[in-house]
C-alpha cells in the first residue's frame, strides 16, 4: 500500500514537471514571437507609426501607465512637445496633440469625435442611463444633458447665490480666528474644505460641516484621493485589466482601496437623495437648491428619476470640490507668489471699496466680474494650473480627420491636454512659462484670442455642467477673502508640491493669515 502511494506520487511529480517544462518551451517561444511581431507591427505598420515619440510608448501603453503613476504627467508632456513639436505618440494607439488649430477640430461641437474607452471607469453605473461624464454615445449624452442644462446655467446658479455667501461667512470666521492667534494655515485643506461644504450648500441643502467641525466629513476627501490614482491608471492602461479588477484587488490593496473609495462617494450621493425623499415626505425642504429643481426635472420626465438624481448627486460630490479648490489654490498660491501683482489686485480691490461698487458682507458675482484685474488673476492662475491635468481624449471619427498636417485613421485616439495646450507660446506669447495677469489686459482683441485656447473646463458639447457653479465660487470668495486678509506664504520660496491623477490637486500651500484691520 505504502509503496504504490509513493509510486504515484513520483508518477504524478513527474507529470506535472513534464507537462510544466512543456508549456514553458511552448510559451517561451509563442511569447517572444508575438512581442517581436508586436514590436515591428507598432514601429513600422501601425497607422501612428510615424508620429514621433518616446520608443516605450510607441510600443505600450505601460509607457503612459508609469507616467501617471508618477503624478507628474503634465511635466513629461509638456516636454515632449518641445522635443517632438505638434504630434506626440504618447500609447500604441494614441496620440498628444497641442496644435491650437486641433482644439476646434477635435471638440468642436460637431466635430463627430467621441470619449474614448479611457472614461468608462469613471462611470458611477447607478443609472440605465450613464452619466454625463463618461457616456461615451454622443446622441445619448445629448439626450440626457438636455434635461438638465438649465440647473447648471449662471442665472440658476446665481438663484443659490446667498448659500455661497454662507459658507464664506463661515470660512472668513475661521480664518479670522488663525490670524488672532498667528497660526500657520494649511491653506490647500481649509480650500477644499470651503469648496465641499458650497456642493454641500448648493445641491443638499446644507453645508456638511467641513468647516465647521474642522474635518473630512465622511471621509469624503480620503474617499477621492485614495480612488483617483488607481482609477485614473486603470484609466489610461490597456483595457483587458478592467477584467481583472478583482483578481487585481485580491494582490493589490489599493486597487481594493480605491474600489472603496469610489463606492464611499456612490453612497454618499445616495445618502443625500434619500435624506432629501425624508425631508420632503416631512415637508421640511423649505428652500429651491440645485436637488430640489432636479425633482422638478422628475415631476415633468419619466425617464429622469431617483437613479438619475442620484447620479447628479455623486457626480457633484466627485466632481464639484476637487477641481474648484485646485483653481481657488491656484489664483492665490500665484498671488502670493507675485508680490506686484498682489498689490495691483489690491489697489483694484481697495478703489472699487471704497467707491461703494462692492457689496457688503458679501460681494456678489455681478460685482465681482467687472473687475478687470480680478478676472485676469483668476483667469491667469487657472492657465498656470488648470485643475485637469491629462489629455482628454478622443475617438477620430469615420472617414478620418487631417490634425497638425497629418491624416489620422477612425477610431485612433487623439486629445489635448490643458497644461500642454495653456503653455503654448504661439497663443500666449513668448512669456507663457510665467505668471502674468496683465497679458489679459493689455489687448482686448488678443485676450479674446487667448481665451479661445483655455481648455480648463474642456470644450464642445462635453464642457464642464458645472463651470458656473465655479465661476461664481471662485470670483466671490477670492475678493472677499483679500478684502478681509493679508495672505502670505510662510515660506516664500518653498513650491507647492502637484499629484495630478487627472485632478492636479496641490499641497503644501502653508500661509500666515493677518486681518486687514490690524494692517
Ligand atoms: C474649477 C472647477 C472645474 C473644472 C476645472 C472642471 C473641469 C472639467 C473638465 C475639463 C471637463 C471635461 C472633461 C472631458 O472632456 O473629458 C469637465 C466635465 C464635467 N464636469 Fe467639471 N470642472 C469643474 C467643476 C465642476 C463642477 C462644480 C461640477 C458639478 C457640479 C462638474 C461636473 C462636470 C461634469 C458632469 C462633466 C461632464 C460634462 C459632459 O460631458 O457633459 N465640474 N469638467
């Protein structure tokens, strides 16, 4: 018995070590062939073969996976278009373009090109539907953005206004509680702290209390950040490894890290819906926020219900802060940066003061937008830094298109990138490297032109829904804010540090805050 237990164990140790050794001569070679074919395929045969760029990207999408893992993409990009001019080949299939030509061609509004299969990850897949950021069909998005544009437009926003002005009620009282006890701020956290509670303010109602109790409620921010990176490298790495997800997850924790994440914001949205169904079924909404026009929506559409309000809900939350706090740090990490021009705002601020042509407490957008320096300074930081820091590609349509002289197949990926594109010479002039508010000045005619090619909020029918949203946060808190407070960087010299995971968020931005009044 003993001895024909071990007979067959031999017997079976054999077998697999044969069948082992068998799979590895056959695979070994199978392997080496089809990376020599890949190789020759993608460097001589392949339609982009003769756009230039890096070997390793030429050859895989690892290439542009490492880049953003590093979360210095912007830097790489930028350049390579200064190595390799107008076309970069930055994957196998895909191609970084920063002709300002390209801008119209590619997001035109009819321009026939569509998201690529880098957005679906982003999708939330609470409704039948899609979402407006990753639908891919552009008939379909169309469709669905229709029922709620007019939510997003200025005057619908502008209808909330007071709200914003309640949450910077109560960031000027936090901050005027810094500068009684000379603490060092971490300007970057209060930011998108303040940014949090107006979606909060704006779509439920009610501020979430990020301010008020000092703290990441909901672990909302931590959700973002641990699902960005990840998310965005599943994003640009080749699509079969979406399948792999959970095997993934199984290896890698932060893959499984970021899955929770992601489902964190999903809860959330669902969170604030559910309570809204709670508070109306007690009749206690009591106010018109951007939640309660999209139950009107629902009232006339019965195609538009719960999973879609839901669906604006997370999209506000994903969407909504990160991207407004990186533009707010921006204008003023640069105007702390920029001593002159700091002073210029100021005198602009001071004069239109004292000249009654700002309200008090709280100054209104239609105030705010008619100082000229004031919009150049947001406008200037936002082009050193826009809050999206990747390309946003796109499908070329049938039949093709003809992009920086050169003729791109269908179904090639091409896009452009705001950092790429906003550090252009040819639209900004020779000084575009540098911060400088009064090249929006200057010449009416030109600063027009330039405007044409600031891709911050994209372009085209996939334009951000909720730029005004934005445009009104930002233009109403940064003169408010200089109006109460001396903002200095407590170390002048020191740069912030950027992690761009599609967001390009900031950090280390401390600042010593002094009420004006002590001045
Ligand atoms: C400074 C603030 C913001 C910036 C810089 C920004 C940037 C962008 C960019 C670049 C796109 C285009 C993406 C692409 O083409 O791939 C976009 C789309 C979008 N953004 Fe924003 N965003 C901001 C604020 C917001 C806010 C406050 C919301 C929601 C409340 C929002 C919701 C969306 C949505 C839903 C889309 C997809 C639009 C579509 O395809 O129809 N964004 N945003």
């Amino acid at each position: 018995m003993l001895l024909s237990s071990s007979f067959f164990s031999s017997l079976s140790r054999i077998f697999l070590q044969r069948s082992l050794s068998l799979a590895l001569n056959l695979l070994a070679p199978s392997v080496l062939l089809f990376s020599v074919g890949w190789l020759v395929y993608t460097r001589f045969f392949h339609p982009l073969s003769r756009i230039p760029g890096p070997f390793w990207a030429s050859v895989s999408r690892y290439w542009l996976g490492y880049q953003v893992f590093t979360g210095k993409a912007e830097f790489v990009q930028r350049r390579l278009h200064e190595i390799y001019g107008p076309l970069v080949r930055i994957a196998p299939d895909e191609v970084s373009v920063s002709d300002p030509a390209a801008v119209k061609i590619i997001y035109g509004i009819k321009s026939g090109f569509t998201k690529t299969d880098f957005y679906p990850p982003f999708a939330s897949g609470i409704s039948p539907h899609g979402d407006h950021f990753a639908q891919q069909d552009e008939a379909k998005h169309s469709a669905r953005r229709k029922l709620v544009n007019n939510i997003y437009s200025m005057s619908s926003v502008l209808e909330s206004e007071q709200y914003i002005d309640t949450c910077t009620e109560v960031f000027l009282s936090k901050m005027a509680k810094f500068a009684e006890k000379g603490q060092v701020v971490d300007l970057g956290e209060w930011i998108q702290w303040y940014t949090f509670d107006v979606v909060g303010e704006l779509f439920f109602g009610q501020q979430f209390g990020f301010m008020r109790d000092e703290h990441d409620f909901g672990n909302y921010i931590l959700s973002l950040d641990t699902m960005m990176p990840t998310t965005t490298l599943l994003c640009v790495l080749p699509v079969f490894l979406r399948y792999f997800q959970v095997f993934l997850g199984l290896l890698f924790p932060s893959i499984r890290k970021a899955v929770e994440g992601f489902n964190e914001i999903r809860r959330a949205g669902k969170f604030w819906v559910d309570h809204r169904l709670q508070q109306m079924a007690d009749r206690k909404v009591n106010r018109s926020d951007l939640l309660d026009k999209l139950f009107k929506v629902r009232q006339n559409k019965s195609d538009f219900d719960i999973p879609e309000i839901q669906n604006e809900s997370v999209v506000a939350i994903f969407a909504g802060s990160d991207t407004t706090a990186i533009a707010i740090r921006s204008i003023l990490y640069y105007l702390m940066k920029t001593p002159d021009a700091y002073a210029k705002l100021m005198e602009e601020i001071n004069k239109a003061d004292s000249d009654g042509r700002l309200s008090k407490p709280h100054v209104k957008y239609n105030e705010a937008i008619k100082l000229p320096y004031l919009v150049a300074c947001c406008k200037e930081g936002i082009r050193m830094h826009p809050s999206v820091g990747l390309s946003l590609p796109r499908y070329v349509p049938p039949g093709g298109s003809q992009i920086a002289g050169r003729f791109f197949p269908a179904g090639s990926k091409v896009g452009i990138s705001a950092p790429v594109l906003h550090s252009n010479t040819d639209i900004f002039g020779a000084d575009a490297a540098v911060y400088n508010p009064d090249r929006w000045i200057r010449d009416p005619k030109a600063a027009a032109e330039m405007d044409r090619y600031m891709l911050h909020f994209g372009a085209g029918s996939r334009t951000c829904i909720g730029k005004n949203i934005s445009l009104a946060e930002i233009h109403k808190m940064i003169p408010q804010l200089l109006r109460s407070f001396k903002l200095e960087l407590v170390d002048q010299q020191k740069e912030w540090t950027t992690h761009n995971f599609w967001f390009n968020k900031q950090t280390g931005i401390e600042v010593r805050v002094t009420s004006r009044r002590d001045i």
